[in-house]
C-alpha cells in the first residue's frame, strides 16, 4: 500500500555490543541513586563478590572523574577510571569506564532508576565500543556475573541502609 507507514521493531544498532543487567532493589529510589552517587557508599558495595574498592579521587559531577583499585580476591589489583558523562538525579547517569583516562577501549554505561513501587528498578546498560571487546568482558572477565554480583552487593548494602533508616 503506497503510503502507508510500515512499523517495525528492529534490533538496535548496539545489540551485538552491549550487556544489559538489572535488578529489582528494595529500597527508594533516591537512597539507591544515592549510593551509587557518594564516595562513602561506593567503596562498601562496588565491584564483584570478594572484590574490594579503594578510592584514589572522587568528583561526582559532570565531567568529573572516579579513580579506583579493585583489589581482586586473588591479590591482584586493577586499576578503574569512571568519568561521569551525565547525570539527572534520582533517574539517570551516563558514565564512561576503563582502566584509565587513555583506555581506548573505555565503554559507556547507562544506569536507569526507576520507582518500581516502593521498591527501584536499576538497568545497567552497557555499549562496547565493538562486538568483540564486549565477547572478551563476557568470556574472560565474566563480565555479565560480576555485574550481577555488583548489583546483587548493592542491593544488599542499600536494603540494610533502608533497614537501619526505618528503624530510626
């Protein structure tokens, strides 16, 4: 039919790039965006199972930059480089990480939190700058577990935080 608009629903550009995880936390959503908003609170929760973060700077802004160590349960250490892109609290931030400022293999994440009743759903989506950087994070870093983990820590730091503001 000339004319007629033709609807469809295509995949998108980044499907073969990206890693998209999510979770359910019970808690509000602008304590959850705060937790991942403050210094003081990411270095309790971030990172995989048996992973621990220590801080080197902290600006969260715009423009501004996270430099961290993940020390790994193993003993060894990596280097992390997260530089806020943009921010709308309590919905959104946009973040670029790698392992450095240079890292040309840096990704961009897009983390959504959204009321899910009392309860805030988080999406982290993840867009590698190609399909095979984002099969190697998968393959050999574990990539879509350790963000489970990461969320699932966060969940829990959050849900004890909520816990202790309940009971005054």
């Amino acid at each position: 039919m000339a004319g007629a608009r033709r609807e469809t629903r295509a995949e998108p550009a980044t499907a073969d790039r990206e890693i998209v995880i999510s979770r359910v936390i019970d808690a509000p959503r602008e304590l959850v965006f705060e937790a991942f908003t403050e210094v003081r609170h990411l270095s309790r929760w971030w990172g995989p199972e048996g992973f621990t973060t220590a801080t080197r700077s902290f600006e969260f802004h715009e423009g501004g930059e996270w430099e961290f160590v993940l020390h790994g349960p193993d003993g060894t250490d990596y280097s992390e480089w997260i530089r806020w892109l943009r921010i709308t609290p309590p919905e959104r931030i946009v973040l670029l990480h790698g392992e450095s400022r240079d890292d040309p293999n840096a990704f961009e994440s897009v983390l959504t939190f959204a009321p899910d009743g009392a309860a805030t759903r988080i999406v982290m989506r993840t867009v590698f700058p190609t399909k095979e950087l984002r099969d190697e994070a998968v393959e050999k870093y574990h990539a879509i577990e350790g963000g489970q983990q990461t969320l699932s820590s966060l969940a829990a730091y959050v849900t004890d935080l909520a816990r202790k503001g309940a009971e005054g």
